[in-house]
C-alpha cells in the first residue's frame, strides 16, 4: 500500500476484528475447549481426572512448555473416532471465520493420536471433511500440516510418514512441535529431507524456548519454509538480518508466550522489534483454547499492551499472513485486496 489512509486509534480495535488474516499457526487439538472435551469423554466413554468443566479449566496454569504438553495430551485422550476429529476441527474453523481468517494452515500431531491406536486414517479424514465443509459453509480456505513431535526419535517420525503417505494428497506439509529444548532441528534430518523429496512444504518450531541456533538449524539442516515463534531471534543480529534479507515469515504467538513464560507479559514482547526491523512476522493463536484466546484475542490484546503498534502494523502483519501461507498466489492477492479494501473502509468509518 503505497499511502496508508488515516485511521483514528479508536477505530484501532475494529480493524484489527475485521481484517481479512490467515492463521499458519494453529493446533487443532490446541483448539480443544473444555466444554467438548467434556463432551467427547462422554461420548466415547473416556474417564477424564478432572471431576467438572472448571476444574479442568482452573488447570491451565503453566509454567513453561512441558507443563502444558502434559495436559494437552490428556486432553487429546478424548479422540477416537473420525466425527471427534471431524467436530474439534469445524468448532475452530467456524470461530476463525468469526474472527475473519479466510485461510488457516492448521497443525495436526498424528502421533498423539496412533499411540492410542487411533489409525491415521481416522485422523486425516476428519480433520480434512471439516476443512471441506468449513469452505462450503463459511468460504475459509484451510490446509493441513502433518507435525512430527519433537521429543519421539527420527524413526517414530519416518514410520509415522510411512503411515501418512496414503494420504499426501490431504495435507500440504509437514511440521516439527512438542518440547523443544533438548530436542535441536538436526535431529530430523533425514525424515524432513524425505518430506522435500516428497514435495511437502516444512515448517518448524524453534526460537520459543531454544536458542537461535536452532533457528539457523531449521533453515539450514530441515530447510524450513516458515519459523513457528521465532521470537528468540532478536537475540542474534546476524540472524535478524538473515530473516529480514530472505523474508522468511515468523508465526508468532503473543498469548501463548506469555502463558509459556516466554515473555512475563505482552508489553515486553518482542514482536515490535521484529516488525521494526523488516521481519515477516504474522500473529496466530498457537493453541487458543488453552492459552486464553483465539486470533482476534492476540491482535487486540497485543496491541493494547504495545501502543507503539499502529494501524499500519496490523496491515502489515495481516499482509505477511497472506505472503507467508501456502496458499495460491491468485488467492494471496485477492486476499491482499480485501485486505486494502477493508483498511479503506475503515478508515472512512464504515
């Protein structure tokens, strides 16, 4: 946009509701909430160790990531079937189209799931029935990410590609997640360079609560397309420059860090640094249902606490959301232009 229109600060929290934005870093069983996890326990005849809907939700007080990963699983102990994954993943997609996420590029842990001797069939073809349905119902484009958990071996992660590959056609790329300290990008390798061989696209986690190095190691060892955080790399200028140079898009996540303590709070989120100095930063919601809120949540409340951010950053973060998504290039552009069309609107006070 070569000239930005005026938009008041007060009309600040409505364009950052109503933007048109792509969500590229979403866990599906992330977005689990506790009413349907209570549900699908009672569906499936799963006992919970948590004795009401509060009680569960007064749990989610974490300390660091692990903390987190220990309830997450268990709250994924309620899926078994086809239609639990079917309804977990059309529950998200019909909020993100509230929030006005046209595209959503959303990560799935198959292995969670097939440990429990859930077939990867069952998995796939609920969470990508939802997608399909969701495009009808409400326009929003959304793919799958196939994400490998990081604290399992390189061989669990090639046997659990074997078992996907039935189903390439139903997932656009893989991803690496799960507890990220002690477990560096060169440790997948291999199964990542089979995955480009396979045509997938590959992201991965680094830069949350690992250092820089293992940025530099998901670009250089796992040729990783997008850094999932990322937000670790202001602590390395050479890097910095590197991702600005190359425009490799960070997924940041402002509520989980600071649910994750990687930040005390959101006023001391990196995420200005990273805008200011050219980086193709995007706002997700990492796993809303556990960390306290959704996309639109992560916008206003990351720019109440940062008022440095303006409307020229929401457009930009929203812009770099299309840029960075694997979605086609005629599709980015008329997002873009929705995009423009609606700073516009805005702006005059529509």
């Amino acid at each position: 946009m070569t000239t930005f229109p005026t938009i008041a600060s007060d009309h600040l929290p409505a364009l950052l509701a109503a933007i048109p934005k792509a969500e590229l870093h979403i866990h599906i069983e992330g977005s689990l909430e506790p009413e349907m996890i209570f549900a699908l326990a009672q569906r499936n005849g799963v006992h919970l160790p948590y004795d009401s809907i509060e009680a569960l939700r007064s749990a989610y007080a974490f300390t660091d990531l692990q903390s987190f990963l220990d309830i997450y699983y268990a709250g994924a102990s309620v899926l078994l079937h086809e239609q639990d994954f079917y309804d977990m993943a059309l529950a998200y997609l019909q909020r993100a189209a509230r929030d006005n996420v046209v595209r959503a590029e959303i990560f799935f842990d198959p292995q969670t799931h097939t440990a429990r001797g859930v077939a990867m069939e069952t998995v796939v073809r609920g969470l990508r029935r939802a997608c399909v349905d969701a495009h009808a119902q409400w326009g929003i484009s959304a793919a799958l990410i196939l994400s490998f958990l990081r604290h399992l071996s390189e061989e669990e992660a090639f046997e659990t590609l074997e078992q996907a590959l039935p189903f390439l056609g139903e997932f656009i790329g893989v991803g690496l997640d799960s507890s990220e300290l002690g477990h560096p990008p060169e440790k997948f390798a291999r199964v990542f360079a089979r995955c480009r061989e396979l045509g997938l696209h590959v992201v991965a986690h680094a830069g949350e609560e690992g250092p820089p190095a293992y940025v530099w190691a998901a670009l250089d060892v796992l040729g990783a397309e997008r850094i999932d955080h990322g937000v670790r790399a202001v602590q390395d200028a050479l890097l910095m420059q590197r991702l600005a140079r190359e425009r490799i898009p960070l997924t940041v996540c402002p509520l989980s860090n600071v649910k994750l303590r990687v930040f005390p709070d959101l006023a001391r989120h990196s995420l200005p640094q990273l805008l200011q100095a050219g980086l193709a930063a995007t706002i997700n919601s990492d796993d809303p249902a556990y960390f306290g809120g959704y996309i639109n949540d992560n916008f206003t409340q990351t720019f109440a606490a940062l008022p440095q951010l303006d409307a020229r950053d929401a457009w930009q973060l929203a812009h770099n959301s299309f840029a960075a998504s694997f979605a086609p290039e005629a599709d980015k552009r008329a997002w873009q232009q929705q995009l423009q069309a609606c700073v516009e609107r805005v702006a005059d006070g529509g």
